[in-house]
C-alpha cells in the first residue's frame, strides 16, 4: 500500500506570468504617443516607424527566449523546494511549471507509482524577494526499491530516537546466559 505524506504549505518560486510582454505594450504606447505628439517629422517618422518594427521582435525574442529561460529557471527552483520536503518526489519539468502557472494545480507521475500534487492556494506570502505565491504540496510514494529503501535507513538513523532504538536493539542484553 502507498504512503500518503500529509500535505505541506510552502512559498514556491515561480515567476509572475504575463500573457504580453509588458515591455512590448509600454514601448508601443509610448511610440504611438510620439507619433501623435510629435506630428510626422520627418525623422521623428522614421524613429517612430523602427520604433513599431523593434517591439514586435522584442515581444517575438521574449516568447521564443526569455520566457521559456524562466520556466526552466522556475522549474529547477520549483524541483528544490519539492525535494526539501519530499526527497524522491519526481522533478517538476518546464511542462508541468506551464500547467502550474496556467491551471493553478499539477500532478507529477514519478517512477514506480509516486505522484506529486502541487495546487497553488490563491494567497502570497511577502518573503525577502517580495511575494510568492502559496502552494499545497503532498505526495504519496509509489513502490519503494532497495536504494530507496536503503537511503530511508540512512535518513532514519539520523534520528535520536531510532539511533537509540538501534542501540538498544544491538547491545547485547547483560541478564541473558550466553
């Protein structure tokens, strides 16, 4: 039978999601603006005019560069705030940081069965890098193999109380006849 691990609430690092570029939309205004300020100057045309050719690039270089840089910058930061909490929860990759952001909630599959579940609560918390959006996270193992169960001993036996339970196991018993 699967584990289920009690859900957790965290701060996860993800990035805010614009559907424009907002540097494109400020930068269009602002040209528009000067057009119509300015009148049709010669020159102020044609600063004008590269000026409409620049943002739409600009818009076209933060969609095919810049954000997905982000999302894969989002899920690694995403994939370490997972593993604080549950180590051999599955990596949350570029796809699953999209759904997040888009449907407020994921599931990752990992191997043998685990499945994590991150669902954003709609509340932010002010950290020292502004605000971050709040999210559910739990977890429920799959199949445990041999490593893993081999590192959930090494885990365990960081505990004081297992480490004395172990002891108390291994010491031999001094009132039993040998």
């Amino acid at each position: 039978m699967a584990a289920q691990i009690q859900p957790v609430l965290v701060t996860v690092p993800l990035s805010p999601r614009h559907p424009h570029s907002v540097r494109t939309i400020v930068g269009l205004s602002m040209a528009a603006m000067l057009f119509l300020v300015l009148g049709g100057g010669d020159l102020a045309t044609l600063l004008i005019g590269i000026g409409f050719l620049f943002h739409p690039v600009r818009a076209t270089t933060d969609k095919l560069v810049r954000w997905p840089r982000q999302d894969r910058a989002d899920a690694e930061a995403l994939t370490r705030v997972v593993r604080e909490y549950f180590y051999n929860a599955p990596a949350v990759d570029v796809h699953g940081v999209r759904e997040l952001a888009a449907k407020r909630q994921v599931q990752v599959n990992g191997g043998g069965g685990g499945q994590l579940r991150i669902a954003l609560t709609g509340r932010r918390k002010p950290t020292a890098a502004g605000s971050r959006p709040e999210a559910r996270m739990s977890f429920k193992c799959g199949d445990v193999g041999l490593t893993d169960f081999d590192r959930l001993l090494q885990n365990a036996e960081n505990d004081p109380s297992v480490r004395r339970a172990t002891d108390r196991m291994r010491r031999p018993e001094t009132g039993a006849a040998a």
